[in-house]
C-alpha cells in the first residue's frame, strides 16, 4: 500500500526532515517568535511527530490529537510565540513533508498515484486539526492567563 511506503518513507527520514524544518523555523521571517525557543527542542518535537506519524494520522484518535496540540499551543503561549507564527510553523511542517515527498515521488501507474493522492489528503486532514487544536490550546491559556 502506497500510503505506508510513504509514512515508512517519511519516518526513515525523521531526523534530517526535522533539523530542516528546525532551520527554516529559525530562518523565516514569518516565524520569528520561535528564536526563543532552542533549535534542539525543535527538533526534539519536530522528529517526535514525524517519526510516529503513521500512528498520528492513521491510529490516534481526535482526543489524543486534540490532546497533543491544544498542548502544544499551550507551550507556545507560555513561551511567548505569536499565534501567527504557530501557525506559520505547522503549515511549514507540513510543507516540508510535501516538498519532500515531491522529491522523493514515486508513483509509477495511475492507482499509486491515486494512493499517494489520498494519503496526501490523510496528511492535510491531520495538519488542519493540528492547527486547530493548537490555536485553541493557545487560546485557553491567554484566558486562563487572564482571569489569574
């Protein structure tokens, strides 16, 4: 099955996937906010994710994804990045992982092409709720900050 070559594909290739999206967070201007946090722990994170993705977007269930990132918008809360850039950092997530699909394609026929279209969606689907869930984790700590 196509979409498990890609997850075995993505999760072969945690670490290299994570220190590049640690570097373009550093980088981009868009994700300012997170030169506060230590390249390391990005992409002690960032491996995390990626490394088990196939139990994320394949096994987990809303409330542990929910779970995960209304954490992770929490942390950045505290840490003091803006929610735009959070934001800006899961998009690049996943745009790092469908750059290097493209890279790394390999559709052959018509019906892997197909699979790798519907695991690309799987993937989308995943990164939407983790955007999602951490904007409202985020908010649930500037409420919570707020009214202490």
């Amino acid at each position: 099955m196509v979409t498990l070559k890609l997850v075995r594909l993505i999760e072969s290739h945690c670490d290299d996937l994570a220190a590049d999206l640690a570097e373009r967070l550093h980088r981009s201007s868009r994700t300012a906010g997170f030169l506060v946090i230590p390249r390391a722990e990005l992409v002690y994170a960032t491996r995390d994710l990626y490394r088990n993705l196939g139990d994320w977007m394949l096994s987990k269930t809303e409330a542990e994804i929910e779970n995960r990132f209304v954490g992770v918008g929490k942390q950045r809360y505290g840490q003091k990045v803006p929610i735009d850039d959070v934001v800006w950092g899961i998009i690049m997530s996943k745009e790092t992982l469908f750059g290097y699909l493209r890279h790394e394609s390999f559709a052959d026929h018509a019906l892997d092409l197909f699979n790798e279209r519907e695991f690309l969606q799987l993937l989308d689907g995943f990164f939407d709720r983790a955007i999602y869930y951490a904007v409202r984790g985020y908010a649930q700590a500037k409420t919570t900050r707020a009214v202490a």
